[in-house]
C-alpha cells in the first residue's frame, strides 16, 4: 500500500544525496513491520493516503515520518492540515539543517 508521509517531502532526484537517501529510506523500511496512524486528513485533494509510520510501535522514537526529516532524508514538507506531530516535525527539520545531517552535509 503507498502512503504519503504527512510532513515530509523526499529529496529531488537531482540532489547529490539522492541515491543514499532512498537508500537509507529502504534499510529503514524495507521487511520491516510498519503500523499507520491518519490524522484529521486521511487522503490529499489527489486521492493520496496520508499517514504517519512508525516501526514496531506507535511511539514518537519509532515515527518514520521523524526519522526521515531527522535523518536528512527528506525535508519538512505539506502538513495537509494535520498536525498531530508537527511542531515535532518542524524541531527535527530545524536540527538537521542546523547540524547539516544528510542532505543538509554539503550546504
């Protein structure tokens, strides 16, 4: 099932990192048990289910839509009126830019 990360936004497939991104997304994920959680929106204006997943448990520690952003694999992105996790989401964007972790390394 393909579902959208509420809050995040992958890397462009034109930035240097790319390839370690989707990557270090796969390891994450790949084989693994996930369990989705929707917020308010469940589904973008494009049909799109929009969830949060976590590993193992629900547990902000296990969030992948917060690994992603802490990581440096992806950026803050569309929240799409949900905010359950956001002001999370928006500290971890801020820490990995200011650490310059993943993607944020070479700017």
């Amino acid at each position: 099932q393909d579902v959208y990360y509420i809050g995040t936004v992958g890397v462009d497939q034109k930035h240097p990192f790319y390839a370690k991104a989707v990557e270090a997304h796969k390891a994450m994920v790949v084989g693994k048990k996930v369990l989705i959680q929707t917020d308010v929106v469940a589904t973008n204006s494009a049909g799109q289910k929009l969830a949060y997943v976590f590993l193992d448990q629900v547990d902000v520690r296990s969030l992948v839509n917060g690994r992603i952003i802490g990581d440096g694999l992806g950026k803050l992105g569309n929240f799409e009126g949900n905010g359950r996790y956001r002001m999370y989401l928006e500290n971890l964007g801020f820490i990995a830019s200011q650490g310059k972790v993943g993607l944020w390394a070479g700017k």
